[in-house]
C-alpha cells in the first residue's frame, strides 16, 4: 500500500471520551481522484476525511486518525448521531452516480483491504460498524453505492454479509431496519422507502427499489440476526 501524506486542514479535535468505533466508507463523486483531494484539502470546502484511495491504490492521508475528519456531516446509527465525531472516514475515487458511476477496481480494494485491517486493529470498530455514507445519511446520500464490494470485503472481516437464509423476518420492515441501526422515523424524518433503498444499496444491490418485496424482507432479517446476536 503506497501512502502520501497530503493534509487537510478541515479538521477539529474530537469530543473526550468518544471512542472511535465506526468506519465509514465513501465515493467521492467527483471526476478525477486529484480534484477530489483538492477539494478536500481546500479549506474553503469545509469537508475532510481521513484517508483517499484512488484508482489505482494509492492513499491519500488527509487527517490523523486521532482527529476529527468532516465527513458524515448529519448522520445518525444505533443512537448515535454526528457521527465524524467517533468514525474514521474513508473515500474512495469514483465519480459516482452522477459523474458515471463505475465499478471500483481491484487495486484500490485491495488497498482499503490493507488500510482499514489496520485501522481495526486500532481502534475498537465492530465489523457490523463498517458502514455507508447511505447507510448513515440515507435521505442525503447514495455512496459508496450498489457496486461497491461489500461482500468482498465482509470475507476479510471487514463489514458484515449475511448468508444466504429463508428465514422470515418476524416484525415490522421499520422495527428490524432500527434494530440493525438505520435511522427511522420518528428518530429520524425520513421515509422508509429510502431507508429501504440505503439497505437495499449496502445488501441487496440487483434491486435498489426501495421496495420490501420479499428477498428483501428475507435480507432484512438476515442482517437482523447478525447485528443482534453478535
């Protein structure tokens, strides 16, 4: 993994006491990895995270780990809300879904492979807290997205997958998706069908409909049964 340090002033010092138990995972959506390191080295962008993997694998460190990085900007899971205050973020180079989103290359996985092994072996992060801007900002956000490998990465430890299950979820889609720890309403304003849509994009990701047909009730449950018997 080749490393640069290219430091970002958007930064602040996190609140005592928090732990660092959340990593979350990003797109840039921007057209090159370079404007997308500017940008977030730019003091005037007033956003930040703590590493960049471009294309090719390369990593960009922007922010100590120690610090504050302004990534997840209003954000909530299991509870927890502003969540850069106890998360490492991490972006990767894509142009994203507005740009031609694409999928992530080999080189640069295999480098957030390498790079967030490192940062669990750091800090206390659960794999079931290895998340999505979506996941954690599903009204705003739709990165890293559908094609991003999260099964690949749940083989390395790093996020969770479930297997496949017939097991029928056994309460309401909105009080299985807040067990897991999305954000429903009323702790959140925001629809279920684009919570639906974030899991959707993280799980189940040849149907982001938004839609709980049945695969994804089943997915649901699934997820359910990890995150609450760990």
């Amino acid at each position: 993994m080749r490393l640069i340090d290219r430091p970002s002033p958007n930064h602040d010092a996190r609140p005592e006491g928090t732990p660092i138990d959340m990593l979350i995972l990003h797109y840039t959506g921007m057209k090159t990895a370079a404007e997308a390191v500017d940008w977030l080295c730019n003091p005037a962008s007033q956003v930040s995270a703590h590493y960049t993997i471009d294309t090719e694998g390369t990593v960009f460190a922007h922010v100590p780990e120690a610090m504050r990085a302004w990534h997840a900007g209003v954000s909530y899971w299991a509870g927890a809300r502003g969540l850069n205050a106890r998360s490492i973020g991490i972006e990767l180079a894509n142009p994203g879904h507005e740009f031609g989103y694409q999928p992530f290359p080999k080189p640069q996985i295999e480098a957030l492979v390498d790079l967030a092994d490192g940062i669990m072996s750091r800090h206390p992060v659960p794999a079931a807290r290895v998340l999505g801007h979506s996941d954690i900002a599903p009204a705003r956000k739709a990165d890293p997205g559908e094609l991003f490998p999260w099964k690949g990465l749940a083989d390395f430890g790093i996020g969770i997958w479930p297997a496949h299950s017939t097991r029928a979820l056994d309460r309401p889609v909105e009080q299985a998706l807040s067990e897991i720890g999305y954000g429903v309403a009323p702790e959140v304003e925001v629809k279920l069908e684009t919570v639906i849509r974030a899991f959707q994009r993280h799980f189940v990701p040849g149907r982001v409909t938004g839609e709980a047909d049945p695969e994804t009730r089943r997915r649901i449950a699934a997820v359910h049964a990890l995150v609450t018997q760990a």
